[in-house]
C-alpha cells in the first residue's frame, strides 16, 4: 500500500511539474543583446553567442523554431533543429534564448522560461 501511495505521490509530482530549461544551460556571465543590435550589424555577431530576452510571438507546431520579440517590437527568428530540441508550445512566454547568430537569424542552444 506504500508503494502504491508513493507511486501515486511521485507521479503525480512529475506530471505536474513544469519545465523550464530546455536545450543547453545558459551561461551566467553572457551580458543581454538587443534584437536590434544583431538586425542592424548581423556580419559583427556573425558566429558569435549571444543572450536574448523576449516573447515567443509565432512557433512551428513541433516546436523546433520561433519568433522571439522584445521589448522594442523588433523579431528575430530562432532555429532549434541544428541544435537537436524542442520546446513545448511557448506562444505569449516570456523565455531567455542563448545561442549562436548566423547571417541574421540565430541557432538556438538554450531556451529558459521566465517564471
């Protein structure tokens, strides 16, 4: 019986636990870029990995990619495949998003979500 009890309780527990880090984990010394920073000079962040905050405003329905909006309304599109995740639907999420610029949008490593 306290078996099925703990069984029950740990079940329970998992299932409703949410989530919040997905992909690799987001360095703690890697400053905030702005959206519009990478947009209006993308060959100076070419390859380089930057952190970003904002909302995921659009996201394809097996979660491998996104559009992430700041607060400045500027959007860049996020690419998970080349890092093999996905995130669960995030649509109006505030996340954190580390990862790498290539041309002018980013591959994503990381992905947190703001609580």
């Amino acid at each position: 019986m306290k078996t099925l009890l703990l069984f029950f309780f740990l079940l329970f527990f998992y299932c409703g636990s949410k989530k919040i880090d997905y992909g690799k984990e987001i360095p703690q010394n890697l400053p905030l870029t702005k959206i519009r920073e990478i947009l209006s000079a993308p060959s100076q962040f070419q390859d380089k990995e930057v952190l970003l905050s904002g909302k995921i405003i659009s996201e394809c329905g097996s979660g491998c990619w996104f559009f992430l909006q700041d607060e400045n309304n500027d959007v860049i599109y996020v690419d998970l495949a080349p890092s093999r995740f996905a995130i669960p639907q995030l649509i109006g999420k505030e996340v954190l998003v580390y990862g790498k610029i290539k041309k002018d949008y980013l591959v994503g490593l990381g992905v947190k979500l703001k609580q």
